[in-house]
C-alpha cells in the first residue's frame, strides 16, 4: 500500500464570508484532498474574519487581523505546524505586496490574477522570486481544463497544420447596468484604478482570453490594435475592448472582451484555424473540443477519463468517465493539484509545473499597457513586450 502524502497546510488572504472567489478557491484545493487550510485572514473586517474561520473550522489563534500579523505569527511556528502556502484571493492591489512579504518568509505562493498593478510592480516581485526558493503560481484558471490542454497538444503536433487565424472572445454582461451604484463591491472595487490596476475590463477577463489564444496557439502575441470602450456613464476603467493582434508564429487574430454584453453569462470561446484544419473550444461547455479537418467531416472530441485519443496532458487532468461533466472547480483543482505535486517533490522555484507562472502574469500585464497605450496613441500597430514598462 502506498504512504498517503501528508496534506499541504495552506492559509488564505481574503476570501471571507460573501466573497465568492474565496470559496471557489477552498473547494477546489480540497477537491483532491491534497490540502489542510490552517489559518486565514480573511478580512478587513474582524468580525467576518472570525465568522468565515469559525465557518470552516480554525481556532481563534489562527484567525489574523491582518495579512502582516499572520506572517509574522505563521513564520515563528515550528516547520511541522505552519502553513507553507499562501493563497491571496483580494483586491488586485494587494496580490504583489502580500506575495512579496510572503516569498521573503519564505513562504510558497498562490495568487489569483493579475500578479501586480502594473509591469513595474511586476517585475520587481519577479526579482524577490527569484531572489526566494519558493514556489509562485497564477489562478488562470481557464488553463487548467484538460481540453485546453487537448487542444495545445494538436495544435503542437501538427494536426491543424500551420496556425494562420485566431480567435478568441469573451464576452459578459454583469455590468451592463451601473451595479456598482447599487452597492455591488464586486464593482466597486474592479472599476477603482488604485485597487484594479491599469485596466478595467481587459485586466479582469482580457487577459483571461489573451492567455488562452498564447497557450493554444502555442506562441506569443507580438503586436495588437486595441480599441477600448466604457460605455457606462461615470465608470472609470473601460468596460469593453476589441483588438487585432499579431503572432510570432505568423498567424493573425482577433480578441474580444467586453462586460456590458446583456444577457451573457460567461462564454470564453477560442478558434484557431490552420492549412489543414481548425480547432474550438467553449468554456461554457468545457468538455467538447470541435476538431474541422480540411478533408474531413467534423468531430466533436470529448473528455473522459480513459479515452485512447485524448493525450496524456488531457487525461491527468480529468477525473470522471466520459458524460460526466467537469468544470470550473475541477479546473482550478488541476492547477492546485500540479502545485502541490511541485511542493511535495521539493521543487525549488519559481515554477510549478502545469501551474501558470509569474511568466504568464507579466505577459498578461504586458498585454494591458499595450492595449492601453495603443488606444491612447496614433500608432497603428504597438509591440507586447515584458521587459520594461511602456506607461
């Protein structure tokens, strides 16, 4: 009989009662049993903090007022009783200065995305990283469905032929009306640029969809032309986008990312065409991945454990046989499932592997100013570049 792995003890920064990606969070590292959460600070209100630690079972003693007093106090445990990951699920302002207090206490890192608030926030949270020996990974959560994953491995071994066209959308509709004036903190708080960074609408779900075409199409976008919109009145951050890019490949593309689309709930949907056939992928129906060949009628693969025609990438990733739907949380649990691989096989950092890298953060932040900087400007075309900030 094999040794059960001892759990991973994990404390969280946000996520306190009423947030809704905190619980998405917790039930996706307990999906595969690989997780102990120990101690939290959930809020910047005591009261919820201790409600949301009452709520799931921690003593008082590891219930923190804030972030800072919880790694001071975690740091002076003994190896065998703190916690070893953090996982930050607040406002966007405060992911690169909780992850760089946490790295330098040398603690792992989970953080939902983006990383910083800008490039230059960014890079220097790169250098404590690699300054650390821990672990960093990025809640693109979209990156953990094993059809994605699918889809990368056909366009990688040549099913599809040479990538020409992509295109990737994403469309919502939760702010189409001015919500955030009706009290939705939700709202709030993504469309304040001291809490949401540079971008409103293209740094909470564009960059969702410029990851994925970058992943699948399995090469960098060079260029873009972005056309930003905020279409409701008194908003400060754009609500709408739409951009032509440009890939190292060669191929060409289209993104899409808007919250003020009326009626839409949350359909991701890539397209990537090729000289010998095409590939679709929708996130609202995460388990079919629609394969056109040039010769061929369409096919429509599905995921399933145990089907001999998926690769090996795919089939980790799932847990159910085939007619058995997986989702949203199953997918988060695959990237937490591949961290805590890493931590348990003594991975010194930065990279998990499988898991979104402080890499895919600053491609991602590299992407808004650029977006930013060419709807401002006159140039036609502006590069995406991770080096240095273009703001």
């Amino acid at each position: 009989m094999n040794p059960v792995a001892p759990k991973i003890r994990m404390g969280f920064v946000g996520g306190g009662e009423g947030a809704f990606i905190g619980q998405a969070h917790r039930q996706a590292a307990g999906l595969d049993g690989g997780f102990e959460l120990v101690c939290g600070a959930f809020s910047r209100d005591p009261h919820n903090t201790r409600q949301t630690g009452a709520a799931l079972g921690l003593t008082a003693s590891r219930c923190y007022h804030d972030w800072q007093q919880m790694l001071d106090t975690e740091a002076l445990l003994p190896l065998d009783q703190r916690m070893e990951l953090l996982v930050i699920v607040t406002p966007n302002h405060l992911h690169a200065p909780i992850a760089s207090q946490a790295l330098k206490a040398g603690f792992h890192v989970f953080s939902e995305k983006p990383a910083a608030l800008d490039l230059k926030e960014l890079l220097a949270l790169k250098e404590v990283l690699q300054g650390s020996r821990c672990l960093y990974g990025l809640a693109h959560t979209y990156l953990g469905y094993p059809m994605v994953w699918q889809a990368r491995d056909m366009v990688r071994s040549g099913v599809i032929g040479a990538v020409r066209k992509v295109l990737v959308e994403y469309p919502q509709g939760w702010l189409s009306q001015d919500v955030a004036a009706q009290g939705n903190k939700q709202a709030e708080w993504r469309d304040d640029p001291g809490q949401s960074g540079l971008g409103g609408c293209i740094g909470d779900i564009g960059t969702h969809a410029f990851s994925l075409a970058e992943f699948v199409a399995d090469q960098p976008i060079e260029q873009l032309c972005a056309a930003l919109g905020t279409h409701v009145l008194g908003r400060q951050l754009d609500d709408d986008a739409a951009m032509l890019f440009k890939m190292a490949g060669g191929a060409s593309g289209a993104l899409i990312a808007s919250q003020v689309c009326t009626g839409e709930e949350n359909p991701l949907k890539i397209r990537v065409y090729g000289d010998k056939g095409a590939l679709e992928w929708r996130q609202e129906e995460p388990a079919s991945l629609i394969h056109r060949a040039f010769d061929q009628p369409l096919r429509t693969l599905r995921s399933g454990v145990g089907q001999p025609w998926l690769c090996e990438a795919a089939t980790r990733r799932m847990r159910l046989p085939a007619g058995h739907p997986e989702g949203y949380l199953e997918a988060m649990a695959n990237l937490y499932g591949d961290f805590a691989q890493a931590i348990r096989s003594h991975a010194e950092g930065p990279d998990a592997p499988g898991v979104p890298s402080i890499e895919t953060g600053l491609r991602g932040m590299a992407f808004i100013e650029a977006a930013i900087l060419n709807h401002r400007g006159e140039a036609k075309w502006t590069a995406v570049q991770t080096g240095a900030s273009l703001l």
